[in-house]
C-alpha cells in the first residue's frame, strides 16, 4: 500500500486508519510498509495483547484499545479537528474528565466520537453506530424499537438522542436534541437481560 494511493478527501475511516498507521510506522518514509516495520507495528500491538504491562499502569489489552482508539479517531478525524468537539455541550451522563484515561471503553469511545456528531440529525444514532462497528466490532448494536445505541458487555447501558425542554407528558415540541447516556431499564435490556 502507498501513501499516495489514498484520497483523504474520499477515504473511509478504515482507510484512513490504514494511512495514520503507514504514516507513523513507516520509519524510511518511502510509502511502502517493509517487513520490518510492519513487524514492529505488530509487536507494539500484539506485544500488550498477551499481557505484558506498559506504563501508566494500564494492562496489555487496555494499552492496545487506547492505542487502536487513538489511531482510530485521529484517522477519522474525531479527535482532530474543531469540529469534533462541536456539540460537547449537548451531551448528558458523561465525565468529560474521564476521555482520556478511558480511552478504549465503548462508552467513552462512542463519546468521543459523538462529541462530533449533530444530535440534531435524524440519522446521528446510525452514523454513531457505524463508527463504533469499525472501531469496536460487535460491541454495540442498535435498539430494534427505539434505535438507541445498546452498549453491550461492561458499559453497562445505552446510548440515545434525547428531546430538549420537552413538557412531562410530551405535549410541546422539543427545541433540538441531546445525546443522553442511560442504565439499562425494562425497555432497553442488556444483553443478557439487565434491567439495571
């Protein structure tokens, strides 16, 4: 693969994922990824995979999710840019404190990524779950009635767009959307059937 053979302006995010890691890996900056450096591109990532501990006390497989995150979200320009903070504000159930230090979460990570997103889209759910599946195959799916975005495993709970000033019996219309991190309830269950 060469650098030059990918479009930024066009790339989908594993492609642009694909240019980060040639652009960091590729120590001779010839565009090509020689033995060697693909070698050592996978001991960085295997080598925590299989326990070893790395600095910050984090473990070998939270190591590797924040580095897979970090090259993930720079990539797809979620971390980059002005515009991937640009709807912060209007995120609730968050510890903006926490996006660092849990890199690597699904919660965290759908986070980071949805900072970005317009809650105000119709389709912001879709684009958020999309994301994920790259980043986190399997580890989220989309509410079959609702279309909220369930985190599945140790997230403990879900993920949707959540109406603005609306009144308690829903009688007015809502001055925009916010993205709402929720527990697990009896219409969203967990994946093994949570309700809390």
């Amino acid at each position: 693969m060469s650098v030059t053979s990918i479009n930024p302006s066009t790339a989908t995010p594993v492609q642009s994922l694909g240019r980060t890691i040639l652009q960091e890996f590729d120590v001779n900056k010839d565009g090509q990824f020689s033995y060697d450096e693909f070698s050592n591109f996978l001991d960085g990532l295997v080598r925590p995979m299989i326990g070893q501990q790395v600095a910050a006390g984090r473990t070998g497989s939270e190591a590797s999710a924040a580095t897979a995150t970090s090259l993930f979200l720079t990539a797809s320009g979620a971390s980059s840019s002005a515009s991937a903070t640009a709807f912060r504000d209007r995120m609730h159930g968050f510890n903006f404190d926490r996006f660092e230090s849990t890199k690597g979460s699904t919660k965290y990570d759908a986070a980071i990524i949805m900072q970005g997103i317009d809650p105000n889209d119709p389709d912001a759910t879709q684009k958020l779950f999309q994301q994920m599946q790259i980043l986190h195959p399997g580890a989220s799916s989309l509410h079959a009635v609702h279309g909220d975005l369930m985190l599945n495993g140790a997230a403990d709970g879900y993920i949707g767009r959540r109406p603005l000033d609306r009144s308690e019996n829903w009688d007015n219309a809502p001055s925009g959307y916010v993205w709402q991190w929720m527990a697990y309830n009896d219409s969203h269950l967990g994946p093994n059937g949570e309700n809390t």
